[in-house]
C-alpha cells in the first residue's frame, strides 16, 4: 500500500522496515510504532502546551464531547465506503473507537507533533504532521475524510481540501461544538467568538482557535467546497441523558438558556459526498 505526502509516493513501512528513505522521513520516536513524517517546517502549535492533558478525565467539557459522539454516530445511517481513510486534526486519533476503522486503512494528520507523539494511541498506517488547510496529498485519495472535534481548522479552506482530496462518492464525516452552546458560553467568558480556553493543570489558561458556525453556514460551506448538495446532513446532539461529570461549561449555558444539561445541543455532527 503507499500513501502520498508532498507529491511523493512512499510505501507504508513499520518502524522496524528499514527501506525507509531516512532524509524524507524522521525516525520513529517509539519503537514498533508507525513513523511520524514531516511535510515541511512547522512552528509550535496551540494544543502542543494542551496534548500532556487533553484527553485528562478533568478536562470535562472534552470527555462530555467524547460521549455525545459515540452517541451521534450511532445515529449514522450507512456504511461509510471502503478504502483510505484520512483522519485529520487526529489528535491520538478516535477513528477505531467512534468507527471502529482498522487500523490499516488510516492515515492521522495533526499540526500539532505534541498531539502525533501522544501515548497510547490508535494504530495508523503513518501520521503525519501538517496542516489541515493545506494537504499534503494529491485529489482522490481517500475514500473517507474523518474530522473530530475539528473547529479549531473548520472552514472553507479546510473543507475544500477535504472535498479534493476525496475520491469520487467519498465521505467526509466530521464533529463540530454546536454554536447554539458556543455563543452562549462564549458570550460569558473572556474569550473570542471564535477561540475557545482550557484551565491548564498548572492553572494557567490556553486559548485556542474554535471556529463557531451554525447549522445553515456550514451547509452553505460544504456545498461551496463542492460537495453533493443532496448529501449534505448535519445534525445536532446533546449530552446523552445521565452522562456524569457535566462539564460546568455545560451546565451553565444550559441554564442561561432554561434547558437541561441534556437538552442543550453541544455537538453538530455533518457528513457529505465527494460529486
Ligand atoms: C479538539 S482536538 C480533537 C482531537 C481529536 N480529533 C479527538 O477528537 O480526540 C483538535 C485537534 O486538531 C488539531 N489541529 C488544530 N489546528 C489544526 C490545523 N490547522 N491543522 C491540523 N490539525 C490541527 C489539534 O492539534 C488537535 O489535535
């Protein structure tokens, strides 16, 4: 199998196969896991001060996140098509756990090399380092693009990447924080509409980029990004009835607004097919 990074074809080889071009590659830095490949220089990123404790049980609003997508993508009402999956903004990637995708078919991409590093982690053919607006792969790829949770880069450029480098009839499945919730916490706190904050264990504050669309802006976007108009759905979800710890950034919109914690929508979910 190979998969294509910076216009170059390379076969996918463990750690431990050394036909490995070593100046187009870094060396793996866990033994036995799949290489981390570099597509240029990239400066330090926002999750690198986040990724020691981003997937911490006390970072509740993220957990509470966790448990409405495994909800949500229940609700999916087809089989996603075989083949590459391309899974960016892939954190310590969630494709296996929400899809149950082997772990052959995927390939992680994050800007974040914090977040590429990050142990445990799901298996993946290769991960790869760079930016989601800008991918390093030629049009018709993959058969899937996954994005979880992917406001910090969602937007046009984003979604047209996505939409190129999609085979024809290809899927792109992705997470986004409802901005039905997302303004009203926002509006609270010392953020920008369009970043959002995590209390570090050390106490400090990292702020982060979170793009904020509603349901009817993101339907716009996709279909100028050139996805099928017809195949586009997006639909929002609250916390699933019982889940606990709530998040207080769940709580405290919630009540601003009088609903329960678990009628709030805190995550859109939206799929749509590459023409
Ligand atoms: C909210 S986290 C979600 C991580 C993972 N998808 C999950 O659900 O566990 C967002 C991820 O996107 C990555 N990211 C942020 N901006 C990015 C960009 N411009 N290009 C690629 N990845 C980016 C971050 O480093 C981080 O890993």
């Amino acid at each position: 199998m190979s998969v294509f990074i910076g216009r170059v074809g390379l076969a996918v080889f463990t750690a431990t196969d050394r036909r490995a071009d070593p100046a187009a590659v870094s060396r793996p830095d866990v033994p036995g896991e799949t290489l981390l490949l570099h597509t240029g220089h990239v400066d330090a990123k926002p999750y690198d001060a986040l990724a020691g404790e981003y997937y911490d049980a006390a970072h509740k609003t993220s957990r509470n996140f966790d448990a409405t997508t495994i909800d949500a993508v229940a609700t999916l009402q087809h089989d996603l098509p075989t083949g590459k999956v391309l899974e960016v903004g892939a954190g310590r990637g969630r494709a296996n756990e929400f899809l149950n995708i082997d772990s052959n078919r995927i390939v992680q991409l994050d800007n974040s090399a914090a977040m590429l590093r990050l142990q445990p982690r799901e298996a993946s053919l290769v991960r790869v380092l760079n930016d989601a607006e800008s991918l390093p792969f030629p049009d018709g790829e993959f058969s899937v693009v996954l994005a979880f949770l992917c406001d910090p880069f969602l937007g046009l450029n984003f979604l047209s990447e996505a939409r190129r480098v999609l085979t024809s009839g290809g899927v792109l499945l992705g997470t986004t924080p409802s901005e039905v919730w997302g303004r009203a916490l926002r509006g609270k706190l010392d953020v920008d509409q369009m970043e959002t904050r995590f209390m570090l264990r050390t106490g400090s504050i990292a702020k982060v980029p979170s793009a904020l669309y509603s349901v009817s802006q993101l339907k716009l976007m996709l279909e100028a990004a050139g996805f099928d108009p017809t195949s586009i759905k997006i639909s929002s979800y609250s916390l699933p009835e019982g889940v606990q710890p709530v998040s207080a950034d769940v709580t405290s919109p919630a009540e601003q607004l009088g609903l329960s914690p678990y009628r709030l929508p805190i995550l859109d979910l939206f799929e749509a097919r590459a023409v």
